[in-house]
C-alpha cells in the first residue's frame, strides 16, 4: 500500500470514528434516517482535504450556531467518493454547513505544567526588573521584538509551548515588560501591556502556554490568523498536544476579557513584591522614593490598561475570524451539498456608509428575551446590593478631584442611573491629546444612535449572547444594527462590567417576573455631548443575527446512494 493509499485509508478511519459506523460498509445504513452529505471542493472542483466541517442548526447563515456534528474530511484527490456522509440522529429539520481549512479535532485544553510557586516566580522578575537596570539585548527583544516574522513568532509560541521552557520565556518577557514599565515609563503603550497581560494570563490553567503564543501572534499579524490557526494546530499536533485552533482562539476572544480581574490581581500581587524589595532596599540604603511612586501610579492605571490591552486582542480575533471563516449554508435532509471555497477570503460582515432598511428588524417586546434566565434568590439580594452601591459610587465620583467639570457638572440623577446599569465601580477613562478609541453601538434604529452606552468589541455572533451579556432588554432595542465611532470627545467617560437586569423589575413595558438578563459584559457610558461619537459615525453594520445572506458558493442536490465515503 502506497503512502498516499495509506492517508486516504486514515482519513476514512478518522471519519468513521466520527460518525460511529463503519466505513467501506455499503450504502444500506447510510441512507436510513436523517442525514445530509457534504463536499469542499477548490474552484476548479478539486476537493479541499486540509478542513473540518460543522454542520450546526440554521443561525441566519453565520457559524456560531448550534453544532449538530463535526469531523475531519475524508476525500482525497483520488477517493472513489464524492462526499462525507454526516449522519444527524433524531434532528429532522434544516441545517447550516460550514468549514474550517484546519485539520486538527478539538481536545480540551489544561496547561500540562502550571507555575505552582508563584511566589518564587514573581521573586525572579522583581529581581530582574530593580536590579539596577542591567539588561541585555535578549531579554528586551523577547516575543515582541518589531521585526518578528509570522514564521518566527508562530516558531516561538510552538517552543515556548514546552513546560519550563515556557516559563523561562515568560520571565524574559515580564521582566522586558516591567523595565519598560517601571524605568522608561512607557505607560501609555498598549504594546506593553499586551505583553503584561500575555505573561500573566499564562497562569490560567485552561488557557496557559497556548494562550500567550496565540496572543502573541493576533497582536504582530491578526491579517494572518487564519494561517496561524494552522500552523499552530499542526505544531501542536506533532509535538502531541490535539488541540482545535478554532475553538480555542473564538474562546480566547471572551476569555481574554473575562480574565482581566484575575490577571490584574497577579499584577497587584507583582507590584506588592516590588514594593516589598523596595521598602527593604530602602531601610539599608536609602532612597527608592520614586520607584515607588511609579509602582503605585502603575496599580492605580492597571485595571484600565489591561482592559484596554485585553478588548485590543478581543477585537483583533474577532476580525481575523470574520477575514478567516466564510458563512454558513443551508442543506436539508436527505441533500448534498457542495461548498465551492473562495480564492479570497470572504468577510462575514459588510459595512455601509449609510443607514440600510434592512437593518430595522421590528421584535415582540413580550417574548421573552433571547439569553434570559430564571431569577433566584442569590440573585434577588445582588441585584439589592448593585442598588445601594450604585449610591456610593457616584458620590465617590463627584467628590473625586480628578473627576473632569464634564461630569461633575451633570445632574446627581443622570450620573447614579448610569451608575446603575454596572455590576461594579466603573474606572474613570480620561484621554490623553490625540488619542482616540475605537467604539462601537448596537441600535434598533437610526434614532438610537445618540445614546449612552457604547462598547470597545463588536457584538457577538448570537442574539441570545449579546442581549445575555450585555443585559440589554427587548423594549429597549430591537438589535438589528450597530455602528462604528471614536471617542473622545467628550473628554472623560465610564467603563466598567455591566450589571445585571430583572425582566420583572418595575417599569417595565413588558415584563417577565422571574426572570433576568446576567450581564458581565464591558460598556462604556459616556455622557451627553453635542460632540459625541454619534456625530462621527464612520460605518453601519447589520448585526450578526440581522445580516442578509446570499449562499452564491453553494450547490445543493437531492443526495445519491453510493456518492459518500460508507
């Protein structure tokens, strides 16, 4: 049998183990029940081997849906078949297919050698960073060196994916981060605290070693992460470790976010250690005074910056999926469908420079939301404590003497019902002279564009996920569009966690007693302004569950006995 022979006869293995029956085993099983037949074929008709497909429940023509089943590609270029057969069980209905030209099946991920003694690590790069400035070339060059290829950066994270190889590679670069931080004062420098975050979130065992590369590599080439999917997932692969790329950098996307407070902790916990070096440098020898002022600049700043530094990266996932993945399209029972692949990378998201009709889309207020879940007591008494809080926060905020006139100046009601709307104290964000943040707004109508709440990351690809995390009910929103704008000005805004929603609260036009929205999610709340991001909206985009789709790459047939690969 020739190597070629070989692969093929893997391949049908692999896609048998999927399926649960047994390939080369004639068409008789094949054809009973529910079932659909896929192909991914190249535009002259080749077939496409280095891809997986997902077949997932109808979600308007975008992956992100339900998955149904998933499995590697069993059609080489001289399989006597045509099509993978995907069997679907009891589910009846239409579906959505979709691909991913990555080969690799998913496995969860668990760091295999976690740093247990923090401590002593930290100790290590304290010692680096205030040992009186003496550095060498490598340690600053680092993952974050200018003049990285892809090649070499996808090389990096695959080496420094190794237990303790990986760990000395972490405190080369959280030293190379701190002195940048601590010496040469590069606060403003997203760059630097991508790094911080990169090292540090490597300490979270689900996400670990794989996660810093990955961040790595979005935040040097994000145009080239479909190509970096690859080549790390075949890396991987080789060296042991079957890890779906996909999955892993689409979770990565919300994990990024959702681990800044723990990231930001290990931070804190870095700082008090510098601190400690200091105070006891400072007992023998004097001196010191403004190290540790800088320290305790850098722990006020740390939570904004590393917000900053963790949306950066969501974003940059989510736009390198959206260049990498086309859509999704639609099959019935019983039909095979072939998928011809573009030769350029399809954009799931298309912006206008210009409200489109189609981006009304008219709800039931009474329907329950989409994300909702019943209301329990723990979160009766949160809901409770938010309420007070709220109180508290805002007049911190207006007797804080770094709050900015612009806000101090509005009425106390305005700022303690936005105050309301978090899940905890929000930062103040001020802006420094010509900076400018990216900010985006989901809305139901033009009409909406001029209101307060705004985000750094798109939305996400679900209406269920958007309206869960960001706590946004019906009657306020349809949700059928958002926009693109910067900010400032105005010159000062609040960011922080947004807070949950009763369904059932007073008030309510249409109200569901039991029931909440969770939040989680990040906003930024940003006053009145006659100069306000809605005067500088630059693109309109259909929500992800509201944009048209048109399935021109797709062919779809009645399905043939014999054509699949059992």
């Amino acid at each position: 049998m020739n190597d070629e022979s070989m692969e093929f006869r893997a391949a049908q293995d692999a896609a048998a183990s999927q399926s649960g029956n047994a390939v080369r085993g004639g068409t008789a099983r094949c054809h009973e029940g529910n079932w659909i037949h896929v192909r991914y074929e190249y535009t002259e008709g080749d077939p496409v081997t280095d891809a997986t497909y997902v077949v997932q429940k109808p979600n308007n023509g975008r992956p992100g849906g339900e998955v149904l089943l998933e499995g590697v590609l069993s059609i080489g270029p001289n399989a006597p078949h045509d099509f993978v057969h995907v069997p679907l069980g009891d589910y009846s209905g239409e579906v959505e297919v979709f691909f991913i030209d990555d080969p690799t099946e998913p496995v969860a991920y668990i760091e295999e050698q976690p740093v247990e003694d923090e401590k002593g690590w930290f100790s290590r790069v304290v010692q680096g960073v205030l040992d009186g400035g003496e550095w060498i070339v490598e340690v600053a060059q680092g993952d974050f060196n200018e003049d990285m290829s892809t090649g070499q950066i996808v090389s990096n994270a695959l080496v420094t994916a190794i237990p303790v190889v990986d760990q000395v590679a972490d405190l080369r670069d959280l030293v190379a981060n701190g002195k940048f931080l601590i010496w040469d004062k590069r606060y403003n420098e997203i760059g630097v605290w991508v790094g911080v975050l990169a090292c540090l979130i490597g300490l979270v065992p689900s996400l670990g070693s794989l996660a810093k590369g990955a961040i790595k590599i979005i935040w040097r080439n994000a145009g080239e992460i479909g190509r970096a999917l690859i080549y790390i997932n075949k890396g991987l692969h080789l060296s042991g470790k079957k890890i779906n790329g996909y999955r892993f950098i689409r979770k990565l996307a919300d994990e990024v976010v959702a681990q800044v407070g723990f990231v930001n902790q290990k931070f804190g916990e870095l700082l008090d250690q510098m601190a400690g070096y200091i105070g006891r440098w400072q007992a023998r020898f004097g001196g010191g005074a403004e190290l540790l002022q800088t320290i305790e600049e850098l722990r006020g700043m740390s939570r904004v910056k590393l917000d900053e530094a963790a949306q950066e990266i969501a974003d940059r996932i989510r736009k390198g999926l959206d260049e990498f993945l086309g859509p999704a399209f639609r099959a019935q029972v019983g039909q095979s469908i072939i998928v011809r692949r573009a030769t350029a990378a399809l954009r799931r998201m298309t912006g206008h420079a210009s409200w489109q009709s189609t981006m009304t889309r008219p709800i039931d207020i009474e329907v329950l939301e989409a994300g909702a879940r019943p209301l329990n007591r723990a979160d009766g008494a949160n809901l409770l404590r938010l309420n007070q809080l709220a109180e508290r926060w805002c007049d911190d905020l207006i007797a804080d003497p770094r709050t900015p006139a612009s806000l101090k100046s509005l009425p106390r009601s305005v700022l303690l019902d936005s105050m309301k709307t978090f899940g905890a104290r929000p930062a103040l964000r001020t802006f420094a002279a010509g900076e400018k943040m990216t900010v985006y707004r989901v809305v139901g109508s033009e009409g909406q564009i001029p209101g307060g709440f705004w985000s750094r990351s798109i939305p996400p690809e679900t209406e269920d996920a958007w309206r869960s995390r960001d706590a946004v009910l019906n009657e306020w929103n349809d949700g059928g569009a958002f926009v693109k704008s910067t900010i400032p000005p105005p010159d000062a805004v609040l960011v922080g966690q947004i807070g949950p929603q009763d369904l059932g609260a007073p008030g309510r036009k249409a109200p569901k007693p039991g029931y909440m929205l969770e939040g989680g999610g990040e906003q930024i709340w940003v006053p009145r302004h006659a100069d306000g991001p809605a005067t500088r909206v630059s693109e309109y985009y259909h929500t992800p569950w509201n944009e048209p789709v048109s399935a021109t790459r797709s062919i779809v047939r009645a399905g043939q006995a014999g054509e699949c690969d059992l």
